[in-house]
C-alpha cells in the first residue's frame, strides 16, 4: 500500500474555501479515482505548534493505493481534471 499526500501551505494571502473543497472537491476526486484509491482522510490545519500561531497548512489530503502503478494508472486518466478543479477552492 502507498499514501500520496497533498499539503496546500498556509502563506500570506492565500484563500482556501473548505466547504468547497470538503463538499464537492473531494467527493469528485473520489469518483474519478474509483476503487483505485482505498482510502483517502483530507484534513483542515487549525493552528501552529504554539498557541496563537497560524497552522503551517490550511489543508493536508492523503490518498491511499494498493502500488504506485495504481495511483499512476488512475491518476493519469483523472489527474488534469482534478488539478483545474483547485482553481475552484485555492489561489
């Protein structure tokens, strides 16, 4: 089994809509890539290492495949329309 993560960094002036990318992002994702990827956990950063301090991600998703041939095959089919989705939640 392989993990692709995704980190979005946390940097001045980005914007990061997580109803959107919760709500219809990742259930889009999830359907392009089938049964390809077993799992996926997608999380929202809430805060630094210190308290008051900013998280250093807005956003951190990770993906789940039974081998890299896997992702590779499901991806290569999906990956330019999940990528053009991001403009859609990110900046």
């Amino acid at each position: 089994m392989i993990k692709v993560s995704v980190f979005y960094p946390n940097e001045e002036g980005k914007t990061f809509d997580m109803d959107y990318y919760f709500n219809k992002h990742m259930p889009m994702v999830r359907q392009k890539l089938g049964t390809a990827c077993t799992c996926v956990d997608a999380e929202q950063g809430l805060g630094g290492i210190s308290p008051g301090t900013p998280a250093t991600y807005i956003a951190m998703c990770h993906f789940y495949f039974e081998s890299m041939e896997a992702f590779q095959a499901a991806f290569g089919l999906h990956g330019q329309a999940i990528m053009a989705d991001m403009q859609n939640y990110t900046n």
